[in-house]
C-alpha cells in the first residue's frame, strides 16, 4: 500500500441498511461529499460485505456519523459481520428508522444522513456507492466528530 494514504484523516460512521425488524449497521471511514445540488455522499465498501448486499436489494441507506465518544460502537459493528450479528440488539442501540428511508437512525449520533442509491462504482477491491442525501437530522451538534487516521482513532 502507498505510505502516503495512511495520512489522510477520515470521518467514522455507521452505515445502516435495512435487516431484520430495525436493520443493522456496519462501520465504514471512506466518506466523502460529493454534491451540493443535490446533496450527495460517496461511501466506499467491500463487495464481498453483507451490508452491501443490503443496501443493493434495498436502494437505500443511512450513515450515522459517529463522536469520539463512540470508539466501542465503531470497533464491534466494524468487527463483526450483520450476518451473524444484531448489532443493534446486541449493543442496546437507541434507533428510529428514517423519515424517508427503512434503514435505521442512531439517535446518539452527531448527524444521520438518509440517502437513496444513485449508483455503484467498482474501484479497485471495493464498490463506491454514491447516494442522493433525501433526509437528514442533526440530534448531537456539539459533540466532535470520531476520526481515523494511520489505522488509529486520533485523540
């Protein structure tokens, strides 16, 4: 791997898709705005992970951006696979489903990002998933924003 990438910061949060009775989620750091009109994101996933297989039956998903408080959360529902796992359950994850979208809201996040799938992009060993931004809610402004960088959480 190029040592130059591991000196990019990168936003953690929670991608959640539609499984189960309240969906699941699973970790992801490869995030990025992509539009402003409209509001678009790009989250980068692995094709062979269960939640994409989710996301691409559904056509929808959520992202959750996570605080620094919130490291165990990123660590178990990046860990563990939504196959075998509820995460929600397992972790007792305060959830509302969206407004516009089935996949679920963390309600302790920083923000939560409803987004319709717009289109797949394989790049490499991981598929781009670009989403149109339908919804979103802000419920924990103040709170700071959990960043990995050179495979660390920064503190």
């Amino acid at each position: 791997m190029a040592k130059g990438l591991n000196y990019l910061a990168n936003s953690v949060a929670l991608l959640g898709y539609r499984d189960r009775e309240q969906g699941n989620f699973t970790t992801v750091a490869w995030i990025t705005q992509v539009s402003v009109k409209p509001p678009m994101v790009l989250v980068n996933v692995a094709p062979g992970r269960y939640a994409y297989q989710k996301i691409k039956e559904s056509g929808e998903f959520t992202l959750a951006i996570l605080s620094e408080e919130q490291k165990e959360i990123a660590d178990f529902c990046g860990k563990n696979s939504g196959a075998k796992v509820d995460k929600i359950k397992e972790l007792n994850l305060p959830v509302v489903p969206g407004e516009k979208v089935s996949a679920p809201k963390l309600t302790t996040a920083i923000a939560n990002l409803e987004c319709r799938l717009v289109q797949e992009i394989p790049v490499g060993d991981h598929i781009v998933l670009v989403g149109e931004v339908v919804a979103d809610d802000v419920p924990n402004p103040a709170k700071r924003p959990l960043i990995f960088h050179q495979w660390k959480y920064l503190d």
